[in-house]
C-alpha cells in the first residue's frame, strides 16, 4: 500500500458521507488518508465534500478530501473502495417499499419484491462501474454497503474480476441486544452467527466459557427489538435478524404499511434538510439533521473493517464472503454471512456451530433465489427471472410470480 492510504467512495455525495468523515478523523488507530468522494450530481457532491473538507481539517495523522465526477479519475490508484450508491435515488426506494402491497406483500428494500426490483437495477450499473475499477484500482479491495448486498456481492464475484466484502450493520445490532439481554459487555460474549444479507440467524451465544443459549430462550421476549414471536425463536432454538418479520409475520408488516407512506418519503425530507444546513458559511461540524440521519453504519461496522484491514489486527467481525466450504449444505459460490477473521493477506470465515436442518433449508432456498435473480438480470433470461420470482419467500404461486414480473422485467427495446 501506499503511505497515505487512498479510499474511494462511490456515492460519495450521499447525504450520510460527512459521517464517514467524521468517524475517520476520530478514529485513533487510523492512518494518513486520503478520501476520494465520487458522485454524479455536481451540485449535492459539492455541499456534501464541502462539509467533509471542514471536518477533515487539522487532524493528525492527516484526512485529505477531494471530490470528483469521473469514476476512472476519482478510484485511480485506491487501496479501498466504499461501495454505497443508490440507483435511482430515494424516489426508486419509494417503489421498491409501495408496488409489492398492491400484491398483497409487505414492500421493502431488501426483501421480498422490492429487494428484488432494487437488484434489477442496481446489478448492472455495479457491473459497469466494475469494468472501470478492473483497470483503474486492481490491487483495491472493495467494501460493499450497497443494498441488496449478498445480490450485488454474488454479481461482482461472479461477473467482475474485483475484490470484494460485503458489510452491514445489522448483525451489530444483534449482537449489542443479546449481550444487553445477558446484562454482558459486548466484548465478552461469543456470538456465532450464520446466513445472508438480511436473512441470518445466532444459534450459539457463549459468555464466561459457558454456554447462555438456555437463558437466553427462557428470557427471549425481553430482548431489545425482538422481530418475531418468541414461540419462533424457542422451537427453532436460535435468534434471528429483524428482517425475518417479513418472513414469518409478512401480512401483520403488509397490514402496519397499510395507508402509510413508505420509509424513502422521510428521507427524501431529511435529505433536503441536510443539504440545506451543509450550504451554512461555516459549517465545520455535524448538523443536528445528520445526527438525526443515525448513519450509524460507519462508525459500527465500516470504518473498524477497514482499518483492521489496513491495520492487520485480525479482529473478528460478522461479514458477507463467498461461502467456498465454510457451509457445506451450500452451494460454494452463494455469498454467506459470518464472523470472519480480517487482516491484510485476507478474510478468514469461522466455521459455525451446528446450524437446525430447518435453518439450513431456508438458507439453501435463499441461497439459490438470490444466485438465481443476479444470473437472470444478467443474462437478461425471463426464464430464469420466473422460476427465482418464485422461490421468493413472500410470493405465493405462480400466477403471483407473472403478474410482479409483468410489473417489473424490462420489456426489450
């Protein structure tokens, strides 16, 4: 690597940057970088790296900031790349989280239809953005944040010759809320942790050397944010990520969107507020509309992977790689999420504790629906496309599966 470490960051003038910003010129253990953001609207990367410039000033070791609109320019030379673009902005989330309801499933981002529909047209805008980074910044290692993750990671493994991890902040949150339930810091609890993107679950939990998994099942609808009925999570014998409310409780979340406008209208707000208050003269701190934001993605989960990566402390986190034969019930290429040993010459999944056949089953079907989607939206296969539509677990038959993808697949021409 060079001495001054070059990140680059695709969707750099998303309202949430100056966050990173701030983590990294905080972060004690980091060293002299330079943070290249990368944005395609003139105006909104100008206000956002404005922002990050000020916030960056006078630290030591040096933060540099610069802003750039050409992708080959703007990831020349990187050590890393932050992958955190949004196709179609806050207005595509919009649909994604509204047209699945007129199906009779809840709509969101990641899951179900809407993820599905995100993929659609955010696979191959990765792939094109790919071909620039193959020849610009061999040697960088990619750190995906784009959502639906484990799609758009199976896509770059599969599709582009680029090094890539995925990361998402969710099983963070599991893993601080367990350790609240065992009235436990954080650190001193072993969690093993096993799935996908958004679709994972923790079947062992050890703490003074001892296995806690009984009283935590005893005392499990006190846990902070629990997403499911407790009776699930006592017969599986395992806690699962909050996004198996839609899997388990999809028409009680169909019925709570019922009438209310989606999450990405709220941010659409937020975000014209945020880049009203980065055009103050003077600005050089966080304004209370970023607190607000709660990126709180960066400073749990990013900013600590890349500098253990850049700082080679093989510390362990929760991550998304390709499965090889960490899972042997699954296929070797399917993306997986597990705790994962990062330093510098690579990332190390840990084996997991011995995962139910009923966990394992549900995994195997995501694995292949997710696989399945990014091959049909490459390939361009409505085929393929039909036959993943309805492996999806909110889709019930297959006269659903047509009516969505008549909604959705791009007609050629």
């Amino acid at each position: 690597m060079s001495e001054m470490i070059r990140l680059a960051v695709l969707g750099g003038s998303g309202v949430a940057t100056p966050e990173l910003v701030d983590v990294l010129a905080a972060a004690p253990n980091r060293p002299a970088m330079h943070v290249a953001l990368i944005g395609r609207t003139v105006e909104k990367l100008d206000r956002v790296g404005a922002l990050c410039a000020r916030l960056a000033e006078g630290t030591d070791p040096p933060l540099e900031v610069s802003t750039h609109t050409d992708l080959a320019e703007g990831v020349a030379g990187s050590d890393y790349i932050l992958l955190q673009i949004r196709v179609g902005g806050y207005e595509a989330r919009a649909g994604d989280e509204t047209f699945p309801r007129k199906f009779g499933i809840p709509g969101e981002e990641t899951f179900g239809p809407g993820g599905m529909n995100n993929a659609l047209r955010t696979i191959p805008v990765v792939l094109d953005m790919c071909r620039v980074i193959e020849q610009a910044a061999p040697e960088a290692l990619l750190l995906n944040l784009t959502n639906p993750s484990s799609f758009i990671q199976y896509a770059i493994e599969t599709y582009a010759d680029v090094d890539v991890l995925g990361i998402c902040d969710s099983p963070v949150w599991l893993g601080e809320a367990i350790a609240g339930l065992l009235g436990a810091p954080r650190h001193e609890v072993l969690i093993r942790y096993v799935g996908m993107h958004h679709f994972g679950w923790v079947p062992e939990v050890r703490w003074q050397s001892r296995d806690v998994m009984p009283e935590l099942m005893d005392a499990i609808e006190d846990l902070s944010g629990l997403p499911v009925e407790a009776e699930v999570v006592r017969a599986v014998g395992a806690i699962p990520t909050s996004y198996f409310k839609y899997y388990y409780h999809p028409d009680r979340m169909l019925a709570a969107q019922e009438d209310k406008p989606p999450r990405a209208e709220q941010l659409m707000k937020l975000e014209a507020e945020m880049l009203a208050a980065y055009q103050q003269p003077g600005l050089d701190a966080k304004p209370p509309s970023l607190e607000r934001r709660g990126a709180h993605w960066y400073d749990e989960i990013v900013v600590p992977v890349l500098l253990a990566h850049t700082n080679d402390t093989h510390t362990e986190f929760i991550l998304n790689v390709s499965n090889g034969n960490t899972l042997p019930f699954l296929p070797s290429q399917a993306i997986v999420e597990v705790p994962c040993i990062v330093s510098r010459n690579g990332t190390y999944p840990m084996v997991p504790a011995q995962v139910p056949p009923d966990v394992q089953a549900m995994l195997l079907t995501n694995a292949t629906f997710e696989m399945m989607w990014c091959e049909a939206v490459v390939e361009r296969s409505y085929p393929k496309a039909l036959r993943a539509m309805m492996l999806n677990h909110l889709v019930a038959n297959y006269d659903q599966a047509k009516r969505i993808l008549d909604e959705i697949w791009p007609t050629e021409g």
